[in-house]
C-alpha cells in the first residue's frame, strides 16, 4: 500500500515539473519572438538605410561603390547575413555582399516592388529571414533592397534556454518538494501518525487512549473528534459493562429465586402426596378401627361378665384377665394407627391473601407454562390478614391448581384470584375445562370419589381441601356447569375472627 506521504510527494513533484515546464516554454516562446522581432527590425533599418543612401545618388552608383555600400551596413549588425541590390525588370540581382542568393530573394523583390512596401519572408522559425524595400528614383521603382538575417542568436537562445529550463525544474523540482515534504511532515503527517497510532490502540482495546491536538485545524479537529468518540465509547463501555452486572446478577438471583419456588413446589409436591397417602390410611384406618373396635366391645363385655362370675385366684379368672389385657391392648393399637394419620395441629400465623395467592401462582407458573395454560392473577387491594397455616393452606389450594390443569389438558385459561368476602376474604381458583356434570357435583367431596382415568387420581384432593379450609374456620364453595368451566371459592375469616375448627 502507498503511504500518503509518497502520494502526496509524488503529485507535488509531478504538479512542480508541469508548473515549470509551462512557464519555461512560454518564456521562451516569449524570448524567441523578442529576438525575432529584434532581428527584423535590424534587417529593416539596414534595407531602409540602404534604399534612402542609393535614393539620394542622381546617378545609378557602380556596382564596386554599392558593394562597399553593402559591406558598411553589413558590419553595423553581425546577425545580418548578405544585403542584396536587385533590379525589377527582369528580377536580377545588381549587387551583393554574399554571390549565393536565397531562393525565394527574387519572389520577394517582385512582391515588395509591386506593393510598394515593406515585405518579409520567414524560412521557418528559425532559418533565414528576408527583408525586402522597394527603390525608387524620381518616383519610379527600380528595384528593391533585400536584407537577410540568419537566426543563429535565437536558435542559440532557445539551446540555452531549454538547458536552463532542464536545469531550473531539476533544482526546483528538488527543492519545492523537499520543502513540502518538510511542511507537510511537520502540519499533516506527523499530526495523522499521532492519530492512526490513537486508533490502534482503540482497536487494540485501548479506550484510554487519546490523541493530542497540536493545532487548531481541520487535523486538529479530527483529533478531538476522535477523542470525543472514544471518551463516549468509552462511558458506553462502563455502562455496559454495570448493566452486565446488574443482568448477570439479576439472572443469578432469579435463577435461585426460580431453584426456591422449583424446591417449594417438589416439597409441596411432595408433602401434598404424602397427605393424600396419609388421608388416604386415615379413612382406611378408620374404617379397620370402626369395622375391629364393635367386636371388641362386645368380646369386652362378655370377657367381663365372665370374670366376674369367676373366684378370685382361680386359674379361668387369670386367663379372662389375660384377654382383656390382650383386647385393650389391640384397641391402643388401633387408636395409635388413627392417631399417626390424623393431619398435624394447624399453626396459625397472620397472613396476607395476596402473598398467599402470588406464592402459589409462582409455584404453578412453570407447570402452567408447559400445558399452555395462560394464567391470569387478581388481587383486590386492602384485604384483611388470615389467620392461617401456609403450608397446608398452599398444600390444599395446589389441589384445586392441580385439577385445574388436569381439566385443561390442551391449554386454557386459569384464574387465581383473592377478593373481600363478607367478615373475611375469598380465595378463586377459576378454570376454563369442560366443568362437572350436575349428578356428579354433589360427590366431588367424597372421600375417594374420582372422575379421573385409574391411576390419575386419589378422590382425595377436595376432601383434604374441605378438611384443611374447615380446620382454618372456613368454608369452600364450588360452581361448575358443563362447557363452562369450574370455579371454587374458598371462605376465610379474618385474622381476628379465624378460630381453628
């Protein structure tokens, strides 16, 4: 690649030798023409002279005295090459200072006696000059004078010339350009490395870096264009990288806030299967106990009629007492088995629906998300505090969400809400599925009643809602009409007026 210092000098050298060149060719153009002029009008005072001296003779001079004549005024100019006395009629030469006319001498005389003036003739720019002036005595004209002037002195002057002109531009070449090569190092190459060199550490990296401004010109300006451009990209750069940060730190804490609510909702998961297990052994262990502890009354009751009847010490006595031991303890057993399946005592803390209700939309929002299910939050402000147990709260609402999404298989719209309600608030859990029919509503409490396919469902997930929500002192509504869409209501009373069932 050239640099802008060869290009620069290159064209400066090129402009300087054309610059020169003209004004040396017109120069000695202008030369060439004064020494021509100068020469012609030599020849013409010569022949002028001549024909007023060989005009004042009344007799025709011989040709020895116009010879002499002729030699006088030849030596008054060195330039002149030959005088020449010629007759008109017929054109012939008289006298000479030279025997070897030009060719074209006797076509001039005849020209300048015809004209009665003064005629020239040019054998090229630099060859042979005539000058011809027509004689005349007593007003007839006889003949003319012819005058030649060799251009030796221009030719020389043009030789000379052009040497010099070679010459000068050499010089002047050199110098001019070894001047501007000077200037323009010191104003503008100089000045551009400085900011070349700013740009490739900006391009490196450097952001730092800044060019210095010497001058108040155009490079100058540039200078601190470029400085201002990189004192913005600069600030961008910092920017950038805080706003990083900040993103960076932002996703590192929505991803743990985002691993929280995924480890909340596997616990509640997993808390809500192993209350519907327990439910699900609680009815079971009730139905054992109901179905054991009527004939373990009645065997009770024979046992003790029968030691009564029996002496004290007697070995039948000893053995009715070992029974009755043995039945009370089959019925501790059976009330310990319906005591490890009841659900735990409820602590209950204040608390504000609107924290309850969002918690568990950010618990289900992925769930939803995968299923298509779009999810739509409502809070009424200013709602009162619950007394409430949030985990079996949570566990018990994420039934209703779970049946919710269970309905929609193909997407939906799903809808939690908490509103004011009478002395307390009111939990919505509102879906867009195909709802319930009107002869199956009035089972969907039931302890193991399901209207899921085998293996998708206990039958205990509003049971152990009803049961959660009446242990809070509340009630829990549901309304569902085929096409329509399911939604349940869940009652609470304010934080003063909740009492535990």
């Amino acid at each position: 690649m050239i640099s802008l210092r060869a290009r620069l000098g290159v064209s400066t050298a090129l402009v300087i030798a054309a610059v020169v060149g003209l004004s040396t060719f017109f120069q000695a153009r202008i030369v060439a023409r004064a020494v021509e002029a100068e020469a012609l009008d030599a020849a013409a005072a010569i022949a002028l002279g001549v024909s007023a001296d060989l005009g004042e003779h009344v007799s025709e001079p011989s040709a020895a005295e116009l010879v002499d004549l002729l030699a006088d005024y030849r030596k008054a100019v060195p330039a002149v090459r030959s005088i020449t006395v010629t007759a008109a009629s017929p054109p012939s030469i008289v006298a000479g200072t030279d025997p070897q006319a030009p060719p074209a001498m006797l076509d001039l005389v005849t020209r300048a006696v015809a004209q009665n003036e003064l005629v020239t003739f040019a054998d090229g720019p630099v060859g042979l000059h005539l000058v011809a002036v027509p004689l005349e005595r007593q007003h007839q004209r006889y003949g003319a004078v012819v005058v030649a002037v060799g251009m030796d002195a221009l030719r020389r002057v043009q030789d000379q010339t052009r040497q010099a002109a070679f010459l000068f531009a050499a010089v002047a070449i050199a110098l001019l350009a070894f001047g501007l090569d000077r200037l323009t190092r010191r104003f503008v190459h100089e000045p551009l490395a400085k900011v070349v060199d700013t740009m490739a550490h900006a391009s490196a990296g450097d952001l730092a870096a800044r060019a210095p401004r010497v001058r108040q010109d155009e490079i100058g300006t540039v200078a601190e264009g470029l400085n201002g451009l990189l004192e913005r990209m600069g600030r961008f750069n910092e920017t950038l990288r805080s706003e990083v940060a900040q993103a960076t730190e932002e996703l590192r804490a929505a991803n743990q806030a985002l691993l929280a609510t995924a480890q909340r909702l596997f616990d509640a998961r997993r808390e809500l299967a192993q209350s519907q297990r327990l439910a699900l052994a609680g009815q079971m262990a009730a139905s054992v106990a109901h179905q054991v502890g009527t004939p373990l009354n009645v065997i009770s009751g024979y046992v003790q009629l029968l030691r009564a009847k029996q002496a004290a010490g007697s070995p039948d006595a000893a053995r009715l007492a070992t029974i009755q031991e043995q039945i009370a303890r089959v019925t501790t057993i059976v009330q310990s088995l319906l005591d490890r399946t009841r659900r735990p005592a409820l602590t209950l803390r204040p608390l504000a629906p609107g924290e309850l209700v969002s918690g568990l939309a950010e618990l289900v929002r992925p769930t939803l998300l995968g299923h298509g299910i779009e999810l739509t939050l409502e809070v009424a402000p200013g709602l009162p505090a619950v007394g409430a147990d949030r985990a079996q709260l949570e566990q018990a609402l994420l039934n209703l969400v779970s049946n919710a999404v269970d309905a929609m298989p193909g997407g939906g719209q799903l809808t939690l809400a908490a509103r004011p309600h009478e002395a307390g608030i009111a939990l919505l859990v509102a879906d867009s599925g195909p709802g319930i029919p009107a002869e199956e509503l009035a089972k969907v409490f039931d302890p193991l009643y399901t209207t899921k396919p085998r293996g998708k469902g206990t039958g205990l997930g509003l049971t152990i809602l009803r049961e959660v929500v009446e242990a809070h002192g509340g009630a829990v509504h549901l309304e569902s009409r085929p096409g329509q869409g399911t939604t349940v209501l869940v009652c609470l009373p304010a934080a003063a007026a909740a009492v535990p069932a």
